[in-house]
C-alpha cells in the first residue's frame, strides 16, 4: 500500500496500479437497483482494462493524447478511463447529456472543451455518439466500436511506457454551466502525493471497503471514490449517482452488505437520505461497520449531521463517524480532514462580528446570535493554508478571508491555458472565504457569492438553508443572491425556489414563511421572492446549484416582463 513512508519508491499511477496483485481479490463490486450485483475481481479488472488500452491504440490514441469519457457512470466508463492511463494517454471524465443540463450550455462547453484542449478522441456510449460525432471536430468512439477495435498486441507493448511523473497524468474539469473547458491538469506526483497523504490521514488499512455513489467526473468521486480505493488495492463499491438519488437506501444496504468502512457525501445527501430512506427499508440496515462517512465538497452544516444522527442512530450510527474534509479539484482533492474516531469540532461563533466585522468571535451557546460552525479539520501533511486579506496580506486567526494553498499535491496549471496563472506568489487562492481557528480550517462560502447588504456580509448558503426547510419548498432546490441597487447603494437580497403547488395563495403563503423566516433567524430582510416550478434552477455538471446562472436567467425574466 502506497504510504509517506514509502511514496518515494512509486514513480507514476501505472507503476503503482501494476505492483496490484492481479488475483480473485474484488476490485469493484458494482450495485444497481432491482439487479444482482458485479464483482469484478482484479485479474479481470486488469485485463478489460487492457483491453481498453489496445483498442484505443487501434483507433490512433497515442501516449500524450488527451481522450474525454463522456460516459454513463459504468463499467465501460471505468475501463475507459483507466485504458487510457495505461496507455499513457491524458483521460478526463465528462458528464453525458442528463435531464439536469442545459443542453445548449452543454454542447457549448464540450464543443469549446474540444477546441481548446486539442482532444484527440471522446468515448461515449453508442446512443450518445450521434449527437457527439455531428458537434465534435474530432473522432467520437461508441462503445461498439471500441470493442471492434481490439488487436493481438501483448501486454508488454502497452506497459513499456517511459514517463517522468511530473508529466500530466489526467484532468479533472471544474464543475460548472460555463468555464468548463478549464482543464485542472494534475501529475503523476501531484496524484500520488495526495494518496499517500490522504491515506496516512485516514488510517487506511487492508480491512477498509469503499463505497460510493459519487459521480466520477467531479474530484470527490474521482479520487475518492475511484482512484484512492484502486490504487490502494481495497474493495470499491460503486453505484450510479442517478440511482442513488432515486433509491438513496442501496447506499445503506450496500455499506450493510459489504462492511463498508468510507463513504464520503456531500451535504445535501445527509438530508436526503434522512428525509426519503423510508423506516421500513432501512430497517435491519447495520452501518457499525463505518469508520468515517465524510462530508465534503459543500459548506458542512451542523443542522444536517444531526438530522442524520437522528434519523440513523438505530441503524448503529454514531457522532464519532461523522467527519468532514475541505476539498477541490486544483489540490487534487483533499485539503484538510478531520481526526478518525473524532466528532468534527463545533466552533459557536457571533452572527453579528462576522457579517460586520467578519471576525469569528466565540460566543457562548446561549448568545442571542449564536451561530454553529463545523470544522473542516486541520490541513494533509505537506499542506500549508493561509487565509489573505483583499489586498494578499495573510490575517490572524479567526478573521475571514480567502483561503489560499500551498502543497505539494497542486495542479500543475490549467491545460493548454498559459493565459490562466492559478497561482499567486507561489500560493493557489481558492476563491473560497472561511478562516482558522486553532490550527482547523472553517470554510464560510464562495467570495464571488458573497452579498454585501446595508454593511452586513451576507453568505447566501446560510439563508438558503433556511429556505429550504420551509414547508412546500424542494429541498435543496433554492438559491440566494444579491441584486445592486443603485438608489439604494446596497445589494437587496434575492430568493428564487422551486415549489410543489401552482396554486396563488398557496405560493402567497410560501412566499410569507420565507420572509418570515429568514428575518427571524437572521435579521435580514429578503426583498424579492421568486417562486417557480421544478427544473426551473440551472445546475452544474456536478449537480449543484449554479448561482450566477440562475441569477441571470431570474434577471433575464425580470427584464423581459418589464419590457412586455
């Protein structure tokens, strides 16, 4: 098992994937609904994998070239990926074409994914590739033709590869409705350092199993959930994320069925398995066997933890497997994670000292603006964090600011992009805002989302959290942002959700709670209120809320009814 010990005797991901024993042990154990489950062993990994590999070959993919696997969440996805890293390819997971995108945006943003990348080839599934082929300049390989292309060569042809480790080893695309052809370009080194580190964190052992739902074009899936498990030689149980969120129970019958002892959610997902595992489908469902369900890739709220604990304590949850961990994408995936065995801290802070002063004043519990905030944890080993100023002075503790990296686990710059820098006097600024408290990381939210309303720093994701638990709303179909006026010289507040009924006074109604709420919890006044039915909100290609998005599309409607 790769260590830090022992990290300086891995080279690249193909040197530490072929020291794997190709035996009967299960690589991938993928689950599905309503069907028996596939064990894959790693003797048969290793070889559709291969396989992969010779039929990429076939079609022209050489070592260098960069190939995007816009693919179901599969086995064919996994091969694929994994095929084109054996060959010394560059591969990229890219989402297909789901009811969750804009179509428009999305040919927009492989089309110009394509130009700017130089792809060499897309791998997609036979029903995707006709849309893909007439929009794409360069070879697009359905899954039929992939399996044609198979040659004889050996499997010395395809492993005698000779590359530095500072070379790219993959991309990883950052989530979004625009900006999708910024490729985050990662190393071999950069890949196995944060394993190594990472793995040290977690106490990785042999008796671990992985499970997860998480969709592997975003970092907590890739990395996490797909290379982590595979490189280290333990079992990965994998599900498809579209199943996952219509039947959000396999994730505990599989953690039940497999002993499974990782699993890592962002934080929707506690909320959504509290309020849609029904009792009776979970009933019997042990998770004992968990040594950390780790939350991650979204701003980590107390609220959810408990909800979760509460509505799992009879299934043998317990607050010591709760953790939480700051990632992204250009670090390669962690930054910081929280002890094994440990509950995350709780820091018990003034509402009002940071929305004025933003300054994260403790206050007692009882403290009429007492505000709970969960840790992150303290940084990876070989991770450094500071939090800067506007101006790039670093701040004491317990102010807010940007959160900047340095690492040995960073990208190594945005592919075939010179004209992006990502770093800033050697240090990567996050654009996330948050502070530190003790040596442990707090993340705030977004700077670019921040809202600036009568001298008060507003932080969208804490009011829409309170949205969201009003009654009629679609949980976690709500965003907050700000709207400048000019007469005013502030930015007013805006809501848009998406609501169950069409009727007027039932959305009056909602529309009350809202404001009422949000000034009841917060002390701010929300000034426009959007009320809209489902699908209405842009996501990214991760699943989240696009804000930006979403707000343009709220102002484009507010101009075109002002106009009409």
């Amino acid at each position: 098992m790769l260590t830090l010990a022992n990290r300086a005797t891995f080279a690249t991901l193909h040197h530490a994937a072929a020291l794997q024993v190709a035996d009967d042990t299960p690589a991938i154990i993928f689950v599905a609904t309503g069907h028996e489950p596939m064990i894959i062993n790693r003797r048969d990994f290793l070889a559709n994998v291969i396989g992969v590999a010779l039929s990429l070959r076939e079609i022209g993919i050489r070592a260098r070239d960069l190939v995007v696997i816009a693919h179901t969440q599969d086995l064919e996805s996994i091969y694929g990926f994994w095929g084109a890293l054996w060959l010394g390819a560059i591969p990229s997971m890219f989402p297909t074409l789901t009811e969750k995108l804009d179509p428009d945006v999305y040919q927009n943003s492989i089309s110009e994914l394509v130009r700017l990348s130089s792809v060499s080839a897309v791998i997609t599934t036979d029903e995707f590739a006709p849309q893909l082929h007439s929009l794409l300049p360069c070879p697009v390989v359905g899954s039929s033709r992939l399996a044609a292309a198979r040659s004889a060569a050996t499997l010395e042809q395809t492993t005698n590869l000779s590359i530095d480790p500072h070379e790219i080893a993959f991309l990883q695309h950052s989530s979004g409705t625009t900006g999708l052809q910024k490729g985050i370009a990662l190393s071999h080194n950069a890949a196995l350092n944060q394993i190594a580190a990472y793995s040290e964190v977690l106490r990785l052992s042999d008796d671990d199993v992985i499970v997860s739902w998480l969709p592997l074009y975003h970092d907590m899936g890739l990395i996490a959930g797909f290379l982590l498990p595979l490189i280290q030689g333990i079992p990965l149980v994998l599900m498809s994320p579209f199943d996952w969120v219509q039947h959000p129970v396999l994730l505990l019958r599989a953690i039940h069925e497999y002993k499974g002892t990782l699993s890592w959610l962002p934080n929707f997902a506690y909320n959504h398995c509290a309020r849609r595992i029904r009792r009776r489908d979970s009933e019997g469902l042990s998770l004992a066997s968990i040594r950390l369900l780790i939350n991650c890739s979204e701003p980590v709220r107390h609220e959810s933890h408990q909800l979760f604990l509460d509505r799992f304590a009879e299934n043998g949850l317990r607050p010591d497997m709760l953790g939480v961990s700051y990632a992204m994408a250009e670090n390669t995936f962690a930054v910081t994670q929280t002890s094994p065995g440990c509950p995350a801290r709780l820091d018990i802070i003034d509402r009002d000292s940071l929305e004025i002063h933003r300054y994260a004043k403790s206050v007692t519990k009882d403290h009429p603006a007492a505000q709970i905030r969960v840790s992150c944890g303290p940084p990876l080993p070989n991770t450094e964090i500071r939090v800067f100023d506007e101006a790039g002075h670093p701040l004491p503790e317990r102010y807010i600011g940007q959160l900047g990296i340095s690492s040995n686990c960073l990208l190594t710059g945005y592919y075939n992009r010179p004209d992006l820098d990502p770093f800033q006097a050697g240090w990567y600024l996050t654009g996330d805002l948050g502070y530190l408290a003790d040596g442990e990381v707090y993340v705030i939210g977004r700077s670019k989302d921040l809202i600036i309303n009568a001298g008060k720093n507003i932080y969208p994701q804490d009011i829409e959290a309170i949205v969201n638990e009003i009654p009629g709303v679609h949980a976690g179909r709500a965003v907050v942002f700000g709207v400048l006026d000019e007469r005013e010289g502030t930015e007013l507040i805006a809501v848009v959700a998406e609501v169950k009924p069409d009727d007027t006074e039932e959305r009056r109604d909602i529309a009350r709670a809202i404001r009422q709420q949000v000034a009841r919890q917060t002390m701010v006044t929300v000034t426009y209120v959007h009320l809209v039915g489902s699908k209405w909100l842009l996501k990214t290609s991760s699943g989240k809320i696009a804000r930006g998005a979403s707000r343009d599309k709220w102002l484009r409607e507010i101009q075109q009814k002002g106009s009409g």
